[in-house]
C-alpha cells in the first residue's frame, strides 16, 4: 500500500440541497474528503480557484455551466508541482452540470498522472456521478480512473463510513 492524497473542491455558502437551497457551513465534499484524510491518514489537498465562484447559487451555476462549455480552466490559488510521492488520489467533487467543475480538472492537467490510481468520490443532488468517470478516462488516459463513489450531498455526514471504507478498499 502507497501513499494516498486525497484532493478535492467543495463549495460552502449557498448550495442546492434536498430541493432548495440552504447556507452550508463546510461543502458536502469537503465533509467527505477530511473524514477519509483523518480515518485514512491520507494527505489533504484542497483545490481552489484563484478567482472565488459567486456567492449566490444561481450565479455560481451560471458561470460553472459557461466554464464547461467554453472546456475553461480556471486558475487555481495554489497548485501541486508533482503527485510523484502518491500511488492514489481520492478525487472529490461535486457534480456540476454532470461531470467535474472545471478547476478539478486544471488541477489535474499540471499533473503527470502515470500509473496513478485516480478515484473520483462524487456529490449530488440526484445526478450521480454523471459522466465524470468516462470523462476523467477520456481526459487523463495513462492514469487508472478506479470505480467511484456518488453520495447525495444532503446525506454526506450520514454516509462518512461509507465513504471511508469505500476509500480504504480503493486504497487496497
């Protein structure tokens, strides 16, 4: 067993969850990704733009749908200049118009992800992992895009030993 990062983007503040929005204090993801770094002992990163998304929810969809669209890739405010030290990466995000918001992938894109086992842990509010799979094998093809994990957001704290021993069994 390598070593193990877990990498992930999250947005707290205004979210859609369970058929309306509420204020989160900390993301679903972010709750997801600090409980598998802590139960785990994985390293944690976390991916932020360099530019915050807006604040409203509306907005942030808004400008998140344009980013796909357009194939952006945002700056981030920090980066990794190298995953070398790392055999895994648990990747978590939320779904955003059916696949990874676009600053998850200008995070990969600066990495040489050979031979990496790239697991992608996913939170929604009904769209699964929509094509975040198939678009992460499509896109970074010398790593392993492992089986993923979906987990509705609003059920995120209920599900953290699901999500870790999801994590472990990637692990190996």
């Amino acid at each position: 067993m390598g070593k193990t990062l877990v990498a992930y983007f999250s947005r707290a503040g205004q979210n859609y969850v369970a058929g309306g929005i509420k204020d989160l204090p900390q993301g679903n993801t972010e709750v997801l990704a600090r409980a598998i770094s802590v139960r785990t002992g994985a390293d944690l990163f976390r991916i932020e733009p360099a530019d915050p998304y807006p604040a409203d929810y509306y907005a942030c969809t808004d400008v998140a749908k344009r980013e796909l669209a357009e194939g952006a890739r945002p700056a981030l405010a920090q980066g990794l200049q190298s995953v070398a030290a790392y055999d895994t990466i648990i990747l978590g995000f939320p779904n955003w118009w059916g696949t990874c918001p676009m600053p998850v992938r200008t995070f990969l894109d600066g990495l040489d992800l050979s031979g990496k086992t790239v697991a992608p842990l996913c939170t929604n509010e009904g769209g699964g992992m929509g094509s975040s799979e198939r678009d992460l094998k499509a896109a970074y093809p010398t790593a392993v895009v492992a089986a993923g994990l979906a987990v509705p957001g609003h059920e995120a704290a209920r599900r953290v030993d699901e999500a870790v021993a999801w994590a472990r069994r990637v692990i190996g």
